[in-house]
C-alpha cells in the first residue's frame, strides 16, 4: 500500500529508461518510427509522465515516511518492487518494441494498414505505456491524499489528547477566568511598580454579570418609581409609615384601655387631660373647688403637699377606691378605667398653677421620684384619701 525506501532508490531508474526508448528510437534509419510526428508527442507525453511519476513517488514515499513503524516491511518492498517492476517493463517496451518494427520494416515491405504512419502494434502499445503511467499517477495521488487524512487524523488525535491532559477549570477558576500563571506573560503590559507587574487580565465573568444586573435594576426602578409611579418613593413609605403606626396606636389603646390601673396609669397627653378636666368639673369642684385649689371640705391639689401619695399612681388609687373615713368616696363604680387616668392626669396637671383662694398646705411634703410605691389593684377596701 506504501512506497518505502526501494521504491525511492530505483525510482530515478524511470527517466533514464525513457531517454534510452529515445536514444534507440532516435537511431538514424531511414524512415525510422521516431521520424513520425504522432510518435514523437507520444514519446514527449510519455517523458513528462514519467517525471511527473518520479516526483510524486518521492513526495508520496517523504509522507509515508512519517508511519513506517507502522507498516510490514514485507509488504512495503513487495509493493514498491512491483510497481517499479511494472514501470520499467512498460518502458522498457517501448524501445523493444520499436526496435523490432524497425527490424521488420526494413526486412519486409511496410504494412499497408497505418495510424498516422504508425503501426497499429506500435500505436496501441505506446497509448497504453501512457495508460498506465497516468492510472500510476491516480494512484500516487489518491495514497497522498490517504496519507493527508492519516496526518490530519494523527493531530486531531494528539489535539484531543492533550484536551484531556489538561487540567479541567473547576467552578471558581470560571468565575474568575484569570490568566494562569504560565500565560502571564502574554497579557503583561511591561509596567512595573515596585517588582509588581501590571497584567492585562480581563474583568471576571461574575463581575461583568452583576454589573448588567445593576444596569437592570437601575432602569427597571427609574420606571417604577419615576414613571409609572407604582411604588412609593421613600419620604412616601414613612408617611404610610406614620400613618400606619398612628392606626395602629389608636386600635392598642382602644382594646387596652379598660386595663388601665393604678400600677399601669401613665401621664395622658393634652387630649387626655383636657378630658379629665371636664370630668373633674362634673364630679369634683364641690369638695376641691373649680381650679382645685381645696374647701373646708377637701385638701388643695395645686401644692406639694398629700394626704395620700401625690403620684400619678397614688391619685388613681385614691379616686379609684376612695377614702371613705375621710368622705372621699369611691368612683370605680362611677368611672371607666380611661377616665379615672384623664381625671388623674388632670389633677397631677394643677401642681404650680397657684389659684386664688387657695387652702393652706395638708398632708407630706412630696417629691418627685421618691414617693411611695403604688399598692396592687384590689377591690377590697382602702383606707387612703387624696
């Protein structure tokens, strides 16, 4: 199938072959076959291929030189040799077989039946010499195209071998696609700063795709809020915010106010106390006076002083169960929870106000923040006044 190193050696053999077809065509006799034109651009023709042969057999051999180890010996010389053997007796003929024309012409008297003044014998034998150098020629061409795809097999195959030999990128390596450092060289840009070399290496894929997501976002809220306006903007979000949170006050101190009592009751803001005042008008200024500044009856509430604890718990306790020895009586019966704190409120409001009129000071000196500790709600009887 391959040509080897025999076929290399005998292969210059071809054209000195040729040349001595056409030394003994070329003879001087009279009327020698050579003489005839068809013959000589046979013999032309015959010539080239045989060169052409010879070098294509040489490019063909250099080729399969690559994949000797492959090939049996044996058969590379079998091949070869016959081939050579094939094309040295084909033009080998050629001589021969014009010689012995030649021979016979001159011994006898030429044929009548001609081919452009060449015997048939001498014509077919030539055409197929031609024959058989072109169908060599086929062949020479289609093993180095066969050794061609051979070649481009073995790279395809070395390609593939050194894909697998290469260390696969885990996850993190793509996420990063940093140069390694066998290929540093390729993307440094030859500025140094204090032995660190800049490198041209490209933006991580994790960081380009953040950033297009960013680039989304930032249209997709331009629109939202800027455009469509279907979302709040933030100075919107705390007013709902606000509001929300006002709602939400209200409904707690609507379900919890019942629960109010003297251990719970805080200072009311001004809508609480306004209430207590209006309670206060109602229910008490017979003994505490309008602005509660006290009577022959009941004790001042505008000064410092207490008869029973002057916090904003103590009131509630003294107005919620009274002090009955002292004629205070008791309003839990009267008033809600949330009133008696607005009424609580109202009182704890008086301190300072200084009213005309007023009763002299009863009771302890009271300071804020050091008064007693309010006692546990009960509904049993209590003992304490105002």
């Amino acid at each position: 199938m391959y040509l080897n190193k025999y076929f290399k050696r005998k292969i210059w053999m071809l054209p000195a072959f040729t040349l001595l077809s056409l030394s003994a065509l070329a003879q001087p006799k009279p009327e020698s076959t050579m003489s005839n034109p068809l013959a000589q651009a046979l013999v032309v023709i015959m010539i080239m291929l045989a060169l052409a042969i010879a070098i294509l057999a040489n490019v063909v051999n250099n080729a399969a030189a690559m994949f000797r180890e492959k090939m049996r010996k044996d058969r590379e010389n079998n091949s070869a040799g016959i081939v050579t053997a094939i094309i040295s007796a084909l033009v080998l003929l050629t001589p021969l077989s014009a010689l012995a024309q030649e021979a016979a012409s001159t011994a006898a008297p030429a044929a009548p039946t001609t081919i452009n003044g060449l015997t048939p014998m001498v014509f077919y034998l030539m055409v197929g010499v031609i024959a058989v150098e072109i169908l060599i020629l086929v062949a020479l061409v289609y093993q180095l195209r066969f050794l061609m795809g051979l070649e481009k097999e073995r790279v395809v195959v070395q390609e593939a071998k050194a894909a697998s030999a290469k260390p696969k990128e885990g996850w993190w390596w793509k996420l990063n696609k940093a140069a390694s450092v066998e290929k540093e060289q390729d993307i440094d840009l030859s500025h140094d700063y204090d032995g660190i070399s800049e490198l041209d290496n490209k933006l991580p894929p994790w960081w380009t795709v953040a950033f297009g997501i960013t680039i989304l976002f930032s249209v997709v809220y331009l629109y939202r809020y800027h455009v469509a306006h279907t979302a709040p903007l933030q100075i919107e979000e705390l007013e709902i915010a606000i509001k929300k949170g006002e709602a939400e006050k209200a409904a707690y101190l609507a379900k919890t106010a019942g629960n109010v009592d003297e251990n719970t009751v805080t200072m009311l803001d001004a809508a609480g106390i306004a209430s207590g005042k209006t309670l206060f008008a109602a229910n008490c200024i017979a003994c505490h006076g309008n602005a509660g500044e006290g009577n022959a009856v009941g004790p001042n509430l505008t000064d410092d002083y207490w008869l029973h604890g002057g916090s904003i718990n103590d009131i509630f306790k003294t107005i919620k169960y009274g002090v009955t020895e002292k004629g205070m009586r008791s309003w839990k019966d009267d008033l809600s929870p949330v009133q008696m704190a607005q009424l609580s409120s109202y009182i704890k409001s008086l301190k300072g106000t200084n009213p005309a009129n007023a009763k002299e000071p009863q009771g302890e000196l009271f300071e804020e923040g050091g008064g007693s500790t309010p006692a546990a709600d009960s509904t049993k009887g209590a003992t304490a006044g105002i």
